[in-house]
C-alpha cells in the first residue's frame, strides 16, 4: 500500500490524526487515549497487516514527552510511524502495546528506565539497563548528576 | 640428557666458578625473556577496539609474531588484560573482580580512548568510567579511536620493554604498575 492510501485508512480508523510532513517515512501524530485501540486495528485488519514493531523510541522534546512507533508489515511490505506526545511531565503515561507486539515489552521497559514514561497494563514494568535503585531518568532533558556528568 | 654430557655443559661450568652473583642476574634475565616473550591476553573486549583487537590477533597483523599468543577465555590464565572499550560503572566491578582474579604477575593495557580517558563519552554523560587507571593500575595506555592494530602492537612492545625491566633482587623498582 503506498503511503496516501495508508495516510487515508489511518485516518479513517482515526480521524484526529495529523501527519508530519518532511519524513523519511510516513509520520502520523495520534491522540495517545486512541494509541491502543489504533494499534490493534493496524495488526489486525488485513490490508494493514502490520505484523512487526521495528522499534519503539522515548523521545524528550523539551516541553513534551513522546514515544515513537516505527511499524512494517512484512506480508504487505510497508511502513508507517506512529507518534504520541504528553505534556504530564510528572506522570507520563501511554497504553501498552506489548500485548499486540510482543517485543515491546523490553521497548517499553527502556523508555520507562530513560525516560520515566509509564505504560498502562504492561505486564513487568521495572528499569532495564540500570540499577533498580536508579534515582531518576538520566534521557531526559532536565536530568541532574553533579556527581558523574561533567558539563561541556 | 645423560649424566656425562650434563656434567660437560660449559656453562654451569662458569656458574659454579662465579659464586652465584652471575645467577642471579642470570635468573632475572631467563623470568624476563620467558614472560616478556609468552604473554596471554584475556579474551575481555567491550566495544569496537575489541574489533580492532581481535584483527590484531587474526592473520593480517598477527601479534603471535611478539609472542603474545592464545586468547584464554579465564582470568586465572591470563597474564594481561587489554581494556578494549569503553568502561559503563555497571561494568567496573565486573572489570575490577577479572583483574582480580588473574594472577601475578598481571598487566593492563588500556587501549583507546575511552579506557585512557573516558574519550568521547567525557562530558554530558552519566554512566561512564573516566579511564580505567580509576579502578585498576595501568601499564601502558594506547590512545585512539579506536587505535589501528599497530598502535596495539606497538602498546604490546612497549610492555614487553617494562616486563624485560623487571629484576627479582629489586621488585620495588618495578615498572609494572601492578607489582608496587
């Protein structure tokens, strides 16, 4: 499926969807309370067929945190990006996709132990590279370590 | 060997006439040139300078042709260890226990620039070791990013020059970092 009849059956499914334009692939920014229910749909129906999560990326914009979605499908040979964003910096939280893409359960465990987002019903949400007794997010913009970061 | 031609050989002819003192420099001579000269590196790489180290080790450049030879996958059969990346404080005590589990005498090469310095991952970041002479002692520092194989070689000659420095009668005056 090229990239505006895919921009189209994401809308449909979608409606308050925006695309991002000058991207490499095709960038559509949804409502993260429609994430999930958008998720399923785009594995599930069968001209989307998104079948493989390539990766999934916490990203700090400075005012907003934001998770990245780079999804293909394999049978259909396409792919698309799917953005969310929240302005909650003290709690961020978005739904779980682990349950349809299995490999975003390690995914969702980074994001949540660089940036401190949590994702709702995900099965063993705790920090994955660092130490469990962390204190805060070190990916974030306004991380602090006088101890360790030597400023440039 | 047979008795006759061991009681003909020429030179514990001379040890025995010399009094000793020629053996012992003599002694210090044999440990320097069999150390110096049969040196096992630890198969311990934790980024790209590991690439470059194991193409050291492979046919082109071949540092068997110095005498430093098998990779041992232990820390109690290795003699040095080449700190071949960059050093995360997850990863220091693992680092620090290996150097610790290897026996005397022990060596450290720390080759690039991340285990001399900390190099590109000094400044704005949280995790990283600020060079390895922070955890363990370091005989010979290799800088790079990461150093060509013959940089490593040459770091390896360097080395063997401080292991051939090396005198029983004298081990304060090592050069090995180690050994003080």
């Amino acid at each position: 499926m090229d990239n505006d009849s895919l921009k189209a059956r994401i809308l449909e499914i979608v409606p308050e969807a925006q695309q991002e334009e000058n991207k490499q692939y095709l960038t559509i920014l949804v409502p993260a309370a429609k994430l999930h229910d958008l998720a399923l749909k785009m594995k599930s129906t069968t001209d989307l067929a998104f079948d493989y999560l390539i990766c999934l990326s916490g990203v700090d914009y400075g005012k907003q945190l934001a998770v990245v979605y780079h999804i293909n499908s394999i049978l259909q040979k396409h792919t698309v990006v799917i953005k969310v964003k929240t302005d909650d910096r003290i709690n961020p939280s978005f739904d779980t996709v682990s349950d349809i893409w299995r490999t975003a359960e390690f995914h969702e465990r980074e994001a949540y132990d660089m940036f401190g987002i949590r994702f709702n019903n995900h099965p063993d949400l705790r920090r994955i590279f660092l130490e469990e007794d962390w204190k805060g997010y070190p990916l974030r913009k306004d991380y602090v370590d006088e101890v360790n970061i030597v400023e440039f | 060997m047979k008795e006759k031609d061991f009681r003909d050989n020429e030179t514990l002819e001379l040890f025995k006439r010399s009094g000793g003192n020629v053996l012992m420099t003599s002694i210090d001579a044999v440990i320097d040139w069999g150390r110096s000269n049969s040196v096992w590196p630890l198969t311990f790489a934790t980024s790209c300078c590991g690439i470059e180290m194991m193409a050291t080790g492979a046919s082109r450049h071949d540092f068997a042709r110095f005498g430093i030879e098998v990779y041992r996958a232990s820390p109690r059969q290795a003699d040095v260890i080449v700190v071949a990346g960059t050093i995360v404080n997850k990863m220091a005590p693992v680092l620090k226990r290996l150097y610790d589990q290897m026996s005397e005498p022990r060596y450290v090469i720390a080759m690039g620039a991340c285990a001399v310095s900390g190099g590109p991952f000094y400044y704005n970041s949280y995790h990283v070791v600020r060079g390895v002479d922070q955890i363990i002692p370091v005989d010979v520092y290799i800088p790079g990013c990461p150093p060509r194989p013959e940089a490593l070689l040459y770091g390896i000659m360097q080395l063997q020059r401080k292991i051939k420095l090396e005198t029983i009668t004298r081990p304060e005056e090592s050069m090995i970092m180690g050994r003080k």
